[in-house]
C-alpha cells in the first residue's frame, strides 16, 4: 500500500492485514513504519497480534438481524 509521506522524500509503503467482520464492518490493522518495496516481507512481520485494530463502518449500510 503505497504512502505518499515517503522516506526522505519518496515513496514508502506500508502493509495491511484487512478482515472483513460483517458486511458493514471493515477492521484493519497497519504496519507501524514505512519501508521502500524491497522490505515488504520484513514490513509486514511487524504487525503485532496486539496492534491497534481500526474499524471502519458502512454508513448506509443495511441492519442485519441480530444473531444471537
């Protein structure tokens, strides 16, 4: 995923790990640093199990009834 906020200036990548929890909910968590493409295996093993997960939600999204 590229980042315009690039290393000295450049381009600079960071990875995602996406999860699609519910067809209104997105939840991702990012990388904590910007490398250039050569690192992206390095760059994304430093997602941590405990890294912040960020949700975004479907505005107009359909109720879906609940489950439980």
């Amino acid at each position: 995923f590229p980042n315009s906020r690039g290393v000295h200036g450049g381009v600079c990548y960071r990875c995602l790990v996406i999860n699609d929890r519910h067809e209104n909910v997105l939840q991702y968590k990012e990388s904590p640093f910007c490398e250039d493409k050569n690192n992206l295996e390095y760059l994304c093993s430093q997602i941590t199990g405990d890294a912040q997960l960020y949700s975004l939600f479907r505005i107009d999204g359909v109720p879906d009834e609940c489950p439980f």
